[in-house]
C-alpha cells in the first residue's frame, strides 16, 4: 500500500505580514533570545510562549561544555510551562535565531526531539499548538499545529499514565 502525506503551512515574506498578536510573540522569542547561554555555538535561539491566560513564558537554548547536557530553547519553555503553569493551555509559540557568524536566510525549524515534547503538549491538552518559525532577516512560517511537523509522533497508548 502506497500513501501520500500532505502538510499544511502559511508563509509570509516578513513579519509585517502576520496579524498583531503573531508578529508580537515573534518579537518576545527575540527578546528570549537575551537569555541564550550559548558560548560554544554562537547560534542563540528564543521561544516565546503564549498561553490561554495571556501569559508570555520564554526560553532560550541553554548549552553545556559537557554535551549533550543543554536544552533548546524551546524545550526550556515547554518544561517552564509543564512545571510552573501545567493547567494553562499553550496557544502558540514563535521560535527564532540568530548568530553574528552568518546570515540567517530562511526560518530556523526545531529539532526532532523538540517536536517530540511538543506533540506530548499539544495530546497532553487535547489543542493544537500553532507555531511560527521566524527568520529576523525575511521569512515567517506558520503551522496550525505540531501534526504538520512530526506526522509520525510517538505516541504509545498503552503506556501507564
């Protein structure tokens, strides 16, 4: 059996395209990007995170000399929320980067594993998280939720709550 798999995303060539909530959150995961411990890459990330009450949690990536003991930004933020805010729904989260030893061209997407917590999120509070990918030189792309970026997520049922 052959099957095909379509996902689903919008892009916009700037910022300036999105509509007043999205563009804001970009703008707070470049301001979580302040936080950024990365001394050994260069390459500093932020994630901003909406909530359902309107809360903002950020994180940034957090690496240590002994890898892989550091966290992306966005998994700092999810485990944040999980452990501060655990019955606040997420509603969306805006991920970007940047590095001054090259120009970022294109949106900077999040790791499997990342994807992974994310998917455990959005099942954990039966919601799609919508998420956008900010490239602060251009391009945003925005996803309705984490389906169209891990379709395969691990997802075992039988496993004990």
């Amino acid at each position: 059996m052959r099957n095909n798999l379509t996902i689903s995303y919008e892009e916009y060539s700037s910022i300036d395209e999105l509509d007043p909530s999205d563009k804001d959150l970009c703008q707070e995961a470049v301001k979580a990007m302040a936080n950024s411990h990365s001394p050994y890459s260069e390459f500093r990330v932020g994630a901003a995170v909406r909530l359902e009450s309107g809360k903002i949690v950020y994180g940034s990536n957090q690496e240590n000399v002994a890898y892989p003991s550091g966290l992306c930004a966005e998994r700092v933020a999810l485990f944040t929320i999980g452990s501060t805010y655990p019955d606040d729904k997420i509603l969306s989260m805006a991920i970007t980067a940047h590095t001054d030893n090259f120009k970022i061209m294109e949106p900077v997407t999040s790791c499997g594993a990342c994807l992974q917590v994310m998917a455990e999120y959005e099942k954990r509070q039966s919601h799609p998280i919508e998420v956008l990918f900010y490239c602060r030189n251009g391009a945003v792309i925005k996803t309705a939720g984490i389906k169209s970026l891990l379709p395969f997520a691990f997802a075992e049922t039988r496993l004990k709550k």
